[in-house]
C-alpha cells in the first residue's frame, strides 16, 4: 500500500545498477517514499518488470519510439499510469510536481538536461549522474543555487565528504577549515597489473570490478580511473574547492569512502561495507537516518586497511582530468565526451584498453576551451568532442590493426 504521505520520487535510469538500490530502498521504506516514475532507455523488458513491481505514475522509454505494440505490452502487464517515449520526456518527469525527489541516475551525458531540469525545479536532487556535473558545474550549481534546490551526492566518496562536512549556510556543506579533501579510489581491477599488460585487457576483465557490481560504462573508468579524473571534477563544484586541494589516495578495500583534513590536523572519513544503499540512503533521508539494507561493518573480520599512491604513469587518465579543470571552460565537457566515445570503442572491441587515454588526450590537445554560457554550448562542446574522438579513435584502431 502507498502512503500519502510518503515522498513522491522519481527514479531517472531506474533499469541501471544505481536505479535498481535506489527501488530496493524505496520497497524497504513503503511508509515513506512511493515510486512516481521509471525511466530507460531501451529496456523495455525491464521497465515492464520495474513497472508492474512498483506501479509509478509515469513510465518513460528515452530511447524507443512509440509503437501500439509497446503500448499494448505495458498495459498487458497491468500498468495503469502514463507511458512516455524520448528524452523530452526526461525532463517534464524531472520537474513533475508529483516528483519530491529526483535520482539522477542516467549514465553519460544523456544525464545532463534532466538533472538541470531537475535542478531548476527546485527538487531534492540525487546526483548519481557524475558526468552533470563534469560538463556543466558551474551551471548546474547555479541552478541549484536559484531554484532552492537541494542537491545530494550520491558518488559514494562525495557522500562521504559530504557527511565529513559541517552545515554552512542554507543547509549546504561549509567548507571552513578545510585543509584538503581526500578523495580514495580502490584502483580498480588493473591496479597492480604490469604496464606491459594493460594493452592486452579484454572488456570483460575490466568490468569485472572488485569490490562493486555496477554499469559497464563506470567500470571501465574505474579501470583507467577516469572514474577518479571525474571526481575530482565533481568534488570541485560540488563543494566549491580549488582543485589543488582534492587529492586522491588509493585504497584497495573501498571501505574508507573518502575523507576530509581539518586546518588543526585532524582527518574526519566515512565508512561502511561497500554498498550503494549506504549513499542512497543517507541521502534519501537527510538529514534523517533509515535503515539501508547494507551488512554492518566487521573492522576487526576485515583486519587491515591499506592506502598507496596513485601510478599515473599506468593511469595516465587521472592527470588527464586535472589538466581538463585547469584549462577550464568547456574542456571537461571534451574531456567526458571524448572518454564516453572511447569507453564505447573499447566495449565494442574497437579501441585497446590504454588508448582510451590517447584518444582523450588528443581530443584536449586539438579543442581549446571556450567559455560556456548555457546548456546549449554545452550540447555543442559535446557534440563538438565527439567528432574529433571518432577520427581520433579510427586512427588508433587503424593503428593496432
Ligand atoms: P547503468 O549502466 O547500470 O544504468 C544506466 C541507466 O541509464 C539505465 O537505466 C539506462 O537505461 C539509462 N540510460 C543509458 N543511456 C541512456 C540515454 N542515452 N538516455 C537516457 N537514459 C539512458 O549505470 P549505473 O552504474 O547505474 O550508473 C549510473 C550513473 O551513476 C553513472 O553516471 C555512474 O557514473 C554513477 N555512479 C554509479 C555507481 C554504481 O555503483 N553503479 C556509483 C557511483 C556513481
Ligand atoms: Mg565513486
């Protein structure tokens, strides 16, 4: 049974990983969130699935056009809420009066405008959708900032600062005081792999992640650790830090989230077993606390915590990241778009493992950074940056053929 008083939430890429803890916590917590909207973009099946369990208002397929027969297939299965087809359809669910909270779960770029509408609306955001922010921080946080809303990090390590971190003004996290963020990345499966060996990985070695089951895309960035260039971005305008002051520590166990140093020395970090509910939750709830599902920690089970340097000479895509928030501008919009486009080569078994890092470099290298003004020049950044990587990504096949 709903509750009408539970918050109404939509879930933007519920089929995906992220998408999936979320509706796991919404189910565990009836008397307080309801489901308004499902979203995907070409799973059908799933949707159907997501649909029939939770019964939201709105059902939307971003990337199917509409058929009688789709139409037939939902109502068959006994949906009775509203189904919508295309990415407009994102956006009218993201600022729907009925969606209190919005997570913004889409992988990649596609991402971008429903969260912004979202953010606009004046919603209580959830960001998953990291590459929103790499593309467009100071915009979206500027909407955050008109609209009143309220926006959360999901990114595990960004929750975890976001909980090391005082209330500021508005309910927002303050920064006073803060000497460095620390920012730790588990070193993804590569990460005591010999450099000779990187050029050789297959997809499946790379989404074979050890410590988090998640979607194809995320894993290869964990892989090269883009993931960890892409945080860096996101910690900047999340939390409004320079980014000589966002380090990176790698940490193999993924059980210390990430970290804050005070001016006086002293560190405060967040923990937990490695479990997307943990985030999901914290933010779902704040500034309450609900129960997430996740199993209690066990310090003295798990014995040893360990912490190392990052190899940038093996992952060069981390330095890649810091040069792209330096040049500022549109370059970290090049920067995401030109790692999707590679990230999909290397899926697809047309690009090896470590020219990921090459097609983004030249992408850096060729596009100068102009300075955006709207979602538009964005969309053309973007766009723009996608060109240029896919000559660059047939040279490098063209290379290795
Ligand atoms: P996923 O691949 O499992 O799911 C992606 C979702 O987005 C699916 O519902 C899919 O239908 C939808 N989608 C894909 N392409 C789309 C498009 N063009 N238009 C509209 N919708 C589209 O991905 P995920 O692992 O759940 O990650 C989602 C986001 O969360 C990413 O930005 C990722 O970086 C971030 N994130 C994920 C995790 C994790 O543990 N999985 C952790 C931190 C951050
Ligand atoms: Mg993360």
């Amino acid at each position: 049974m709903k509750s009408k008083t539970a918050l109404g939430v939509a879930v933007l890429g519920a089929t995906g990983s992220i998408g999936a803890s979320t509706l796991d916590l919404v189910a565990r917590h009836p008397d307080l969130y309801s489901v308004v909207a499902v979203t995907a973009h070409r799973s059908v099946d799933r949707l159907i699935e997501l649909c029939r369990r939770h019964r939201p208002t709105f059902a939307v397929l971003s990337g199917v056009a509409e058929t009688a027969g789709l139409r037939k297939r939902f109502a068959d299965a006994g949906f009775r809420g509203e189904l919508l087809f295309g990415a407009a359809a994102l956006e009218d669910v993201a600022r729907h009066a009925e969606a209190e909270i919005v997570m913004a779960a889409i992988v990649g770029a596609a991402g971008l405008s429903s969260t912004l509408a979202a953010a606009s609306a004046g919603k209580r955001v959830l960001l998953a959708n990291k590459e929103a922010l790499v593309m467009a921080g100071p915009l979206l946080m500027q909407a955050v900032r008109r609209a009143h809303a309220v926006l959360l990090p999901i990114d595990s390590e960004h929750n975890a600062v976001f909980q090391c971190l005082p209330q500021g003004e508005a309910g927002r996290p303050s920064l006073r005081a803060v000497r460095r963020v620390l920012l730790t990345a588990s070193g993804g499966p590569f990460r005591t792999l010999p450099a000779e060996r990187l050029a050789q990985v297959t997809p499946e070695e790379a989404c074979a992640h050890p410590n988090w089951v998640m979607g194809r895309k995320i894993s290869v960035d964990s892989a090269t650790m883009m993931n960890k260039g892409l945080e860096v971005i996101e910690a900047r305008w999340l939390f409004d830090i320079p980014p000589e002051r966002i380090e990176v520590v790698i940490h193999p166990q993924s059980i210390v989230h990430s970290l804050v140093e005070y001016i006086d020395g002293s560190v405060i970090a967040q923990l937990s077993n490695p479990d997307m509910r943990v985030p999901i939750a914290h933010a779902l709830a704040y500034p309450e606390r609900i129960e997430s599902g996740a199993h209690p920690l066990d310090l003295s089970a798990l014995g040893q915590l360990s912490f190392e340097p990052p190899d940038t000479q093996r992952f060069p895509c981390l330095q890649l990241a810091y040069q792209a928030l330096h040049a500022g501008g549109t370059t970290p919009a090049h920067l995401n778009a030109a790692n999707e486009m590679a990230v999909d080569a290397f899926l697809a078994g047309r690009l090896r493992f470590t020219s990921i890092a090459d097609v983004i470099a030249d992408v850096l290298e060729r596009l100068p950074a102009q300075d955006p003004t709207s979602l538009d020049d964005l969309l053309e950044a973007d766009a723009a940056a996608r060109r240029t990587a896919a000559a660059s990504i047939e040279h490098y096949q063209a290379r290795a053929a």
